[in-house]
C-alpha cells in the first residue's frame, strides 16, 4: 500500500524568495555624499557643463536628474506600470550555493535577470524612453557591448513608440548573434562597431580596419549620428548620473527585502563596467551608511582585463574615442583604451561612473579585479548549485562574493547583485567548458 508522500525535513529550499514592493521614487546618492561629485566638463571650453549644452543629446529631464541634489526623485506612474512587468526582482536565500562553499555566511542575490531581456538595464532604458517620447522625440541612437543595453533600449522604445539605432560593439556583434536578434525583434537596427556609416567610423576603421571595437568607438558614432539628426536623440545605458539614479530600484527594494530576514548587511558585491548596475544595488546601502552611520563594505568587482578602478588614473576624459561627449571625472584608462574581446562584453568601457568613481576615491567602496577564469569558474558554479546561470558581466560579482564566503570564519551577510542571466551568452560558456 502506497502512502501520500508528506514534507521531509531532509529537503531544503533551494531559495528562499523576499517580498518587497515597487519603488515610488529613484534615491540619489548626491545629496548624502560628504563632497558633491565634480561637474562634467564642456569638450570645447573645459568648463561647466550647463542644461543648454546638453539639450542636443537629452530630453530636459534627464538633463535636471543629471545635476539634481535631491534625495529622491519621484518615478513617473506610467514608468512604475511598465517596471511592475519585472519588478519588484527576487531577492533569494542562496542556500545551495552556501552548502557547497561549506561557509557559514549567509549568502543573498538580487537577480535582475527576471526583466523581459534578461537584465537590469530596462531599469534605465523605460524611463530614458518615457521622457524622451513626452519631448517629442521619435527615434534614440545608443551604443552596446555585450547587447544587454541596446536590447533595453529597443524594448522600452518599442512600448513607448520609438524608433531605435544601436551600435554594438564588433567583438561582440561578432559573437553574440541572439542579442542582435533581439534588438531586431523589438524593431530596432543594430550596427557593427566601428561602422562605415559615421565619420568618426570611417576615421577609425581607416587607422585600423582590423579592429575589434570598443565602448568608446560605439558611443562616438551613436553620438554623432544623434547630433546629425533634429528628431533623434542620444541615450546611454551607464556612467552618467540620471542612469545611477534610474538603477536605484534595485538596492531600495534588496534593503526593504533584506531587513526583512537578517539584522544587517555586511557585504555587498557587484560587478562593474561602466557602474550602472553595481550603482544600482550599493548606492541606497552606502546613502544608508552615511545617514545612519552602518558599515556595509561595497564592493565592486571588474575584469582584470579592463581594471579602470584598480589601474585606472582619476581624472578627467572623454567617454568616447572621438572627444564628443563631456568630460568626466573618472577612473579611466584613457579613451583609447581597446580592452581585449574577453566574454563579458558589458565590462570593457575604459572608464568608470563618475559617482561610483568618486565613491571610490573617497574611500567609500572598495574595488577589486576578477580573472576571466575565475569568473567563468564562479559561473559554473552558481549555475550548478543555484539553477541561474549568470550573464558573463554578474559572474564578476559572484566570483568575489564566493572567494570572501569561502574563507569566512562568522555569520557574515553577503548580497550578491545577480545583474542579468546568461541564456543568450552560451557560446562563451561552452566555450569555456
């Protein structure tokens, strides 16, 4: 005679999912840091960016967020409806993965990888979309690496009535033929960089025709083809100042989630690019340290092959290859940095946030850079112990959150920001296997 099978005390949750809510306002971390960020520079006169000098790039309120002081930032009822398709994203209890380490840590990750394209980028993509839409504006240019950005972009443009250009990175428009694919199905067009179809393109592809691209590249011919065109302006998927703003939902909803299971937070590990999404999870935590006096270390965690933070110089440069955009203070490589075509294409922008750069520089959060082996490594590991496997760019953050878990010794708290999942970058992952 068969018995109905009941709950054994063997099996454990694999995770244990937080409820949280939808945030009704961006924070910004501008108005708690104890020395305001330094102001980004005109490419001509070296001074002061005013709103005027912008209007050609950004829709005016980007422009106001870009310069605000103001702790939060009201989030716009119809960008809440359209964040409410993903958010609020999961914070999990990543018991599995704490088994296997054998650490007595309490291991915790906010996946954005639930958002409609498989990352945290549509957090700034909708409302980037929204307002540009109310100014009138019919079509946005953008660049991308890894496609995680230019695929938010197209998204948000397709529900917000937009048209969209995008150019991507060579090496990986090379490599990651499904995230074009998916630009494509959201209606936009998606460009090799560097490209025959802008000037400062066919400037760099005469001096070097062979070239496998870079950030710095893309973002010169996206700029370019936005100034050159009336109806169209130029978005950005990191480094500036409304982006981190944009990304705070992630790190308000962890704190909310997280104080609902532990006491306090001890450690925080992102990966770091250009600092949007790393922004996004520690700024709400390190605005909590500053106002509060809590002592949660924030650490960002980039590739060794494009070690801004940890080589970097802190100083003013351009964004771009072609000396368009503003200059920004920030750890940089110097624009003509060409990373090597390493398999997390969103981490290879030779330069930093300005505000995560500062964070740094004034001794708030701290930075390390993750081989690419041990990334993949952490990768694998996560996908075989937690299900997720994790977009290249996340497995930064996992990598350095595992090595701290694995030689604790107390019942530290450890938050991991899971920035996006990996399912269209396999080839590199089987490669790698």
């Amino acid at each position: 005679m068969t018995t109905q099978p009941t709950t054994s005390s063997r099996l454990e949750p694999l995770g244990t999912v937080v409820p949280s809510s939808v945030p009704t306002h961006w924070y910004n971390l501008a108005a708690d840091l104890p020395e305001p960020v330094p102001p980004h520079l005109h490419p001509g006169t070296r001074e002061p960016l005013t709103p005027p000098d912008l209007a050609p790039l950004f829709p005016m309120a980007l422009i106001e967020q870009e310069v605000t002081t103001e702790r939060y930032v009201e989030i716009p009822q119809k960008v809440r409806e359209i964040y409410a398709l993903w958010r609020p994203s999961p914070l999990i209890r990543a018991r599995a993965l704490e088994k296997e380490l054998g650490t007595p840590a309490r291991i915790y990750y906010k996946y954005e990888g639930v958002s409609p394209v498989g990352s945290h980028k549509p957090n700034t993509a909708v409302p980037q979309a929204y307002y540009n839409a109310l100014e009138g504006v019919t079509r946005l240019t953008t660049e991308t690496g890894a496609g995680q950005w230019g695929a938010s972009l197209s998204f948000a443009a397709s529900l917000l009535g937009l048209t969209c250009e995008v150019w991507q990175v060579r090496a990986s428009y090379d490599s990651k033929p499904y995230r074009r694919a998916q630009m494509e199905v959201y209606g936009s067009v998606c460009h090799p960089s560097p490209s025959d179809l802008t000037d400062a393109g066919r400037a760099i592809l005469a001096e070097t025709p062979d070239t496998t691209g870079s950030l710095g590249m893309a973002i010169s011919e996206a700029v370019e083809a936005a100034v050159k065109d009336p109806g169209a302006h130029y978005a950005l998927g990191s480094v500036l100042n409304h982006v981190m703003l944009h990304q705070s939902v992630i790190g308000q909803e962890a704190l909310e989630q997280i104080a609902q299971v532990e006491d306090r937070v001890d450690i925080v590990f992102g990966c770091a690019g250009g600092g949007s999404n790393l922004a996004g999870l520690t700024f709400p935590f390190l605005g909590k340290n500053l106002r509060e006096g809590t002592t949660t270390r924030l650490v960002a965690c980039e590739p060794a092959a494009c070690p801004s933070l940890t080589q970097g110089e802190y100083r003013y440069d351009f964004g771009d290859v072609a000396g368009l955009t503003p200059l920004l203070k920030m750890h940089t490589l110097g624009k003509d940095f060409v990373p090597p075509a390493i398999h997390a294409g969103g981490l290879r922008y030779h330069g930093m946030s300005p505000m995560v750069s500062h964070a740094v520089n004034l001794g708030l959060m701290e930075a390390i850079a993750i081989e690419q082996d041990d990334a993949f490594a952490a990768g694998l590991l996560f996908a075989r112990t937690e299900g997720i496997i994790p977009a290249p760019e996340s497995t930064h953050g996992v990598a350095g959150a595992i090595a701290h878990a694995r030689a604790a010794t107390t019942d530290e708290v450890i938050v991991i920001g899971l920035s996006g999942n990996g399912v269209l970058d396999l080839p590199a992952y089987a490669s790698y296997v």
